[in-house]
C-alpha cells in the first residue's frame, strides 16, 4: 500500500499505555554514556538507585514508542529520523505509568524521488494524575514517498544557531559498543547492530541510533551548562543531519543567550555535522 496524504493525516492512536521502572532509567544513562567514571558522584546519581535517582530530559524520546505510522503505507526500508523535539511540562520521575496520545501532525511531499516529511505528535500524561508530563514531536524522512499527493507548502523553518564562535564546546567519545548497548532501550533495529546488513545497505558497521546522539548532546549540555541538574532542561529540539559510527568523539558546540541554548554536534574524527539547529529551553 503507497502513502496517502488522506489516510495518513487520518492517523491517530489514544490511550496507548506504558510503564517504566528505575531500571530503565538507569539503562538509559547508561546507553547515552553516564557512569564511565564509577567514581564520578555527579553521574552516579543518574545510574545507582541511592536516592535521589535523576533522570536525563532527552530520556522522554524512548519512554513512549507509539507505532502510528505503521499504517501510514510508507517504504519502511527507506525511512531516516529527520528531526527530533521534546517539550516537558515538569522533570521526568526516574519510574511511573505513563498514557500516550499520538497523531500525524502533517506530511510534506517534497516531490517524486525527493521523499516525504511526515511529522507525528505525541503528549504524554503521568497515568495516576492525568497530569501533562511532556510531548515529542518526531519527524520522519520517508525517503521513498515522495509524489503521494501531501502538503507542498514549506517545511518548519528550523531554529538558527547564532554566528559567532561557540560559547561551550563538549566532547564526548562513544564506545565501539554503545549501540549495542542502547538498543535495549527499545529500538532494535538490526542496522545498529548487525555488520552484514550495515554493509549491505553502505555502511561499514553499524552505525549509532540517532537518538543517541541526540542522548549525548543532552548530557553534553547538561554538564557544561547545568551543572547536572536534571531539572534545568525544558525542551530539546534538532535536525539530524549524518550518522554516527560508535567509537567516535561526538563535538557539542554550545551558544546560550538567556534560557535558550543553541547547539550543533560534529565529529572530531570526520569532517561531518551530525546534528544541526538544535535547540535547548532551560527552565526560567
């Protein structure tokens, strides 16, 4: 079945139902590069249970994994994460019961062989309250779909890093393993893992989920600016633009004017830009 723009802007799914624990909040710490020091107190509050467990803001992009547009009739093969935001109401609590509510925001046709842009959002509210507690928006690049007949007016202008040198630099190295190990935090695609289809489809190994970068330039941001607390980041919005082989050194450029930090991600052993136009909101 071939995307249509009136299905797919149909697409909705209520009432979706998850839950996590401490252990997964610990996990994903873990996965994003918390703890390689054991002895650094700092990043021990976020993967042992002493209390108070914190929890990393970017972890809000694994907690609900709603599968909407697996009814969209896209070319699942051919489909890259384009853009990644969240928005939090308050600081995530290290475990709880969570409700999801997600539906197909737009889909832009940007053309036969030029692909499709379909934006999904999904709010998040603490299942015991009914309280909001955050809401993503995820935009997939069908690179496959273009020419289904979707919106051709312009795509979100995304927001602009400043033009001068970079107020914080942050280099963090991602271990050969990482994405073996962040996998487990639901996303088991067989590209991040397995060396034989990685090569098939032009990679040389597999390569690191593109929310885990995004991860690591959450906590890059979150120990050069906030002095790892965990309840300073609001929102979390960027534009993936390459990906990342685990082992290298993922580069955080940082500009912060008042609340907002602006930043890009490069790697410091390749001439590549991973993560452009990203945005940080700290709480007031």
């Amino acid at each position: 079945m071939a995307m249509n723009y009136d299905h797919v802007m149909s697409l909705t799914s209520e009432g979706n139902r998850f839950s996590y624990t401490d252990r997964e909040t610990m996990l994903y710490a873990l996965g994003i590069g918390m703890g390689r020091d054991p002895l650094d107190e700092t990043e021990l509050a976020y993967v042992f249970e002493r209390e108070p467990l914190k929890t990393v803001a970017s972890m809000a992009s694994v907690l609900s994994r709603v599968p909407i547009m697996a009814e969209s009739g896209y070319n699942r093969a051919m489909v890259v994460h384009g853009e990644m935001s969240i928005t939090l109401d308050r600081p995530l609590p290290p475990e709880g019961a969570l409700i999801a509510d997600a539906r197909v925001v737009e889909a832009y046709d940007k053309g036969e062989g030029r692909g499709a842009l379909v934006y999904v959002e999904t709010k998040v509210c603490t299942a015991d309250d009914n309280q909001p507690l955050f809401t993503t928006l995820s935009a997939s690049f069908c690179r496959g779909d273009g020419g289904f007949g979707g919106s051709t007016d312009p795509t979100p202008a995304p927001h602009t890093v400043p033009d001068r040198a970079p107020d914080f630099t942050c280099a963090l190295e991602t271990r050969p393993d990482q994405a073996l190990l962040y996998r487990l935090n639901g996303d088991r695609n067989p590209l991040h893992a397995d060396p034989v289809l990685a090569r098939r489809v032009g990679f040389p190994v597999p390569i690191l989920h593109g929310l885990c970068t995004y991860g690591t330039a959450c906590k890059a941001i979150l120990q050069t600016i906030c002095g790892y607390d965990h309840t300073m980041i609001r929102g979390l919005d960027v534009r993936f633009s390459s990906p990342v082989y685990p082992g290298e050194t993922i580069i955080t450029d940082m500009w912060r004017d008042g609340n907002i930090v602006s930043f890009q991600c490069r790697l410091k052993e390749r001439d590549k830009t991973v993560i452009r136009n990203g945005k940080c909101t700290l709480a007031s």
